[in-house]
C-alpha cells in the first residue's frame, strides 16, 4: 500500500530525543500517529506501541509495525524526507534514515 502524504509538526520546544510528530497517511485509507526521533545513528520514526505485562515483566508492545524491512525503510525515509523539508534541511541521504535494526526499541510513544 503506498504513503499517500505525510505531515510533519516540529516540536516548538528543543527535545533531546523527540524533534516532531507526524501523520503519515497509507493508501488514502490509514492514518497513522508518529513521531520523528533522535537516536544514536540518527533520525528515525517511532510508531505507535504500549508497555504491558509479559511474564511479570514490564515490555514494550507494538501497536503498528511494518510487516518487512524494505516496508519500513520506505516508511522511514519518506517521513524523515518530510521532516528535512519542513525544517528546511534537504532530503535524508539514501540509507541514512534506516532507524533502528530491531522493531522493538523498547521506547514508548511520546
């Protein structure tokens, strides 16, 4: 299903780690919540996900997750593009917008 559009709200107030949410828009049919984050290898895009219980631990449940890698670059780079380009910066080099290896960053929502 493609990105139909994307809208990008930069935080007003400096966050060391939230730098803006998002709308991202799937095939004119799915709105989506997330926010644009600072991680150790740059920017990349928190989806929406919960802490529950999970064998008397407390652990971080997706909410949307993209069902394969080549899903979630695409996800990523269009949102972190989105982002430059509203703060005025250009487009995220090919690559450079991956976010993190692994879906489950064990960082909530914000």
């Amino acid at each position: 299903m493609p990105i139909s559009s994307v809208k990008v709200w930069p935080l007003k107030k400096d966050h060391p780690k939230i730098k803006a949410n998002c709308r991202i828009v799937i095939d004119e049919k799915f709105s989506i919540s997330a926010s644009v984050r600072q991680g150790e290898k740059g920017l990349w895009v928190a989806l929406p996900g919960h802490y529950g219980e999970k064998d008397g631990k407390q652990t971080w449940f997706d909410d949307v997750a993209c069902v394969s890698k080549e899903a979630r670059q695409e996800l990523t780079q269009t949102v972190i593009n989105a982002y430059n380009e509203e703060v005025g910066n250009g487009p995220a080099p090919q690559g450079e917008a991956d976010g993190p290896s692994d879906q489950k960053q064990n960082i909530p929502f914000g």
